[in-house]
C-alpha cells in the first residue's frame, strides 16, 4: 500500500480534477471534499487552493466558483485563496483577461488578485 504522504497527494489531485467537472457541486460541496484535513492545517490549506488552481488554470469561467468557495472558508485562509487566485491570474498573458478575472471578486480582493499589493 502506499505511504500516507503519496495516498494524500492523490486525494489531493483528486479533489482538484473533481472541483472542475459538473458532478463537483457547490462551494459548500468543494469544501466538505476536504474534511479529512480539517486537524492537519498544512494539508487543509492545499485541499482548498489545489482546486483553485485547477479551475483557473482550466477556465475563466470557474471564476465566480473561485470567488464562492474563497467566501465560504474561514476566515484565516480567505486573503490567502485570493492571493492563491492572482498567483494563477498572474500567469494569464492577456491583461484585459487577467483584469475580467480579478474585477469579479469582492472589491477588498482586487489588489491581490493583480498582484498589485
């Protein structure tokens, strides 16, 4: 059997491909993918931003997904998902594109996802 490290790097990229198909659900559902890492902060944090990735790296049209799954974390990781979200948007060589992504998140956001701040 594999090593505990190599069964959550699969369940990881599990729920990244997941967030990005139809069956995925709601931002509620996305989050409940990572329950089993809800005691170990370090692997919570990559449950919840690996699908960020996914997304944007797939479609813009996975932003409003983004912005409501970024909303629906606590507290202490929304900055962090937006900055997740302008690491990727940063790579969108467009910068028409990359200001449609960013001016769909909360106002508060916008610097970040630019990565102006």
């Amino acid at each position: 059997a594999p090593d505990e490290d190599s069964r959550n790097e699969c369940y990881l990229h599990g729920v990244a491909f997941l967030t990005i198909t139809p069956e995925a659900g709601d931002e509620r559902a996305i989050s409940n993918y990572c329950k089993p890492y809800f005691n170990k902060k370090d692997l919570l944090k990559r449950c919840y931003f690996m699908p960020i990735r996914a997304m944007v790296g797939s479609s813009v049209e996975f932003t409003n997904r983004i912005v409501a799954l970024c909303s629906s974390l606590p507290n202490d990781y929304t900055t962090d998902c937006y900055k997740t979200l302008g690491a990727r948007v940063a790579l969108v060589p467009d910068k028409k594109k990359r200001e449609e992504i960013c001016k769909r998140i909360p106002q508060r956001y916008v610097d970040i996802c630019l990565n102006t701040k």
